[in-house]
C-alpha cells in the first residue's frame, strides 16, 4: 500500500530513500528527479509512469519499489545521523552545493558531509597521486598542498594513502581548509588508519561523500568518487602517479569537466613519473611552482606570498 505523503513531513526521507532505493543504477536518480522535478513527485507517480520512464529490464523492479511510496525505516539510520553534530544532507537543488560539481554531465543528487558544509563553496585545488609515492612526491604534495592553502584556495583529494594524505596533513598544518571526498559511506572512514585524519578535516574542513551510510570499500567505488574530486574543483594538480594510478583517472574526468589539468614533471628513470608525463604530452600543464596554478587559474597572488616551493627559482620539482 503506498503511504501517504504526509506522513513523510521530512523532505529528507524523500531525497534518501529515493537515493538507497535506485543505488547501484548509475545516472536513475538523476533522470528520474529530471523527468518528474522532485523526490516527491517521483514517489507520486503512477507505476505507469514510472516504468515508461526508466523502461524495461531491470530496471522494472525500481518502478515497483518507487511505486509503493517512500519508506521511513528503509532511510532511519540517515536521519539518526543527521541528528549528529556536524553532519548534514546536501541534495542537488540545495543553495549549499556546490556550483562547479552541479555542471558536470553526472553530478550526484546528493551529498553526505561532515563538518563544516560552508567548505564546499570556497575555491578548491585537487591533489592527487600515487598511494605510494617516493619522498620527493611526498614533499612536493605537502609543499604545494601548504602554499595553496596560504593562497586561499581549499585542498581538496581522497583521504588515500600517500599523497592524497600528504595533502591534507599539510593543509591542515598550514591552518588552511582541506575536503576529503570518499568512496565509502561517511560513517565508513577507509583506510581505517586515517580515522584521527577524518576527525582532524572535520573539526576544520569536510569529509564528503554521494555514497548511502554503511557503504564499504567496493573497487567502483572509487572511480565514481574521482569525478567528484575533479568536479568541485578548478584543477587538478597530479603530484606523482604511475601510468596506471587511478589519479590519472581523476585528471580523465578532470579534462571530461572542463577543468584545468597540472602535473608536476619527475625523473625519467622513475615509475612515478611516467603517469604525469603522459599527461602533459595531452595538453596538461606542466607544474614547477604554486605560481604556474594561479597563473592558469587566473587568480591573483597574495601580496606578501610565502616562500615559494622548490622549483620557483627555475629548476624543476623533482
């Protein structure tokens, strides 16, 4: 029997349960919410409608979900943990999404964050790389992390292992604002070491996810999760990556987005090296300073800038 909308007062059950129920369905959601305007509408709609608009296979047993209304227990663990300091539900018509992420061709239609959500508005600069870079890479991510942090912009990567670490440690020591976007659910910290990092961004920036609360560290996952690190983006900047690191997936969407793609040049003799050098044999430009971002970016340098990261003198960042 399809439960009265009424009995729904929370617009959030709508967004939620409509978000678990078609999970799993790249792109439903975001049709469905095109086709009928709102959660609500979708829930209202006849099974008619429904199956005419998400068609045959599979999909057929959505409609039959859709069409016996929206179900407050099916979403009760995320309105309990709504409940919770700091946590909140940004949906795809929320004044507080982010602006850039809401122009790519799959935007997701809702994000979980933890922390502060004013995060998602400020200028943002992605960090990606390898999950086991050499020291220099380590270096270089906590360098340009730091002095892209002083300049203003947020520092935005995957809370990974390696260099998307480097980069938030480094952001949150120069006292500046870092994002974490996951590939899990956000009560699902992964790696599991990185739970006092995930406590320290939310106390000063934001952990952010599309993925439902308890989601574990599926390898789809994370593919999916790189399109919303280059999607809130201006740039990516690649730090260190092999010719097969998934960061290299993040500067494919980036490139997809629009969005400006910077990568920073190694030795040729090392693996590392080699996944930022086909990058800029593509058109990505090639990165010795914080300047050549901003410069790209087209935005101004502090006045009394900090000390420049190695290579602004001419020589490379190795």
């Amino acid at each position: 029997m399809r439960i009265g909308m009424d009995t729904a007062e929370d617009p959030r059950v709508c967004w939620l349960d409509l978000h678990r129920i078609t999970a799993g369905y790249a792109g439903l959601m975001i049709g469905l919410l095109r086709q009928f305007g709102s959660p609500q509408a979708v829930f209202s709609a006849s099974r008619v409608d429904l199956e005419r608009c998400l068609g045959g296979g599979s999909s057929a047993s959505v409609a039959a979900v859709l069409a016996g209304g929206p179900d407050p227990q099916r979403v009760s663990a995320e309105i309990a943990w709504l409940s919770q300091e700091h946590a909140h539900l940004v949906t795809i018509d929320d004044v507080r999404y982010p602006a850039l992420l809401r122009q790519i061709a799959d935007p997701p239609p809702l994000l979980y964050v933890r922390g502060d959500v004013a995060a998602l508005a400020r200028p943002q600069i992605a960090l990606a790389g390898s999950r086991n870079p050499t020291a220099g890479g380590r270096r270089n991510a906590r360098e340009f992390a730091t002095a892209l942090s002083r300049c203003g912009l947020a520092v935005t990567a995957g809370l990974a292992l390696g260099i998307d670490a480097s980069a938030h440690l480094a952001a949150l020591q120069a006292g500046g604002l870092t994002i974490a976007i996951m590939g899990t659910g956000v009560d699902r910290i992964y790696p599991s070491q990185h739970r006092q990092l995930a406590h320290d961004i939310i106390r000063s920036g934001a952990l952010v996810t599309e993925m439902p609360l308890g989601s574990g560290p599926s390898a789809e996952n994370f593919p999916r999760r790189n399109r919303i690190i280059s999607g809130m983006a201006a740039g990516v900047l690649v730090v260190e990556a092999g010719i097969r690191s998934g960061a290299l997936i993040t500067a494919r969407f980036a490139a997809e987005q629009g969005r400006e793609v910077f990568a920073i040049p190694g030795s040729i003799h090392s693996p590392l090296s080699r996944g930022c050098h086909a990058l800029i044999r593509q058109g990505a430009k090639l990165v010795e300073g914080t300047a050549d971002i901003l410069e790209e970016l087209r935005l101004s340098i502090p006045a009394t800038p900090e000390p420049p990261v190695p290579g602004s003198s001419g020589a490379p960042v190795a």
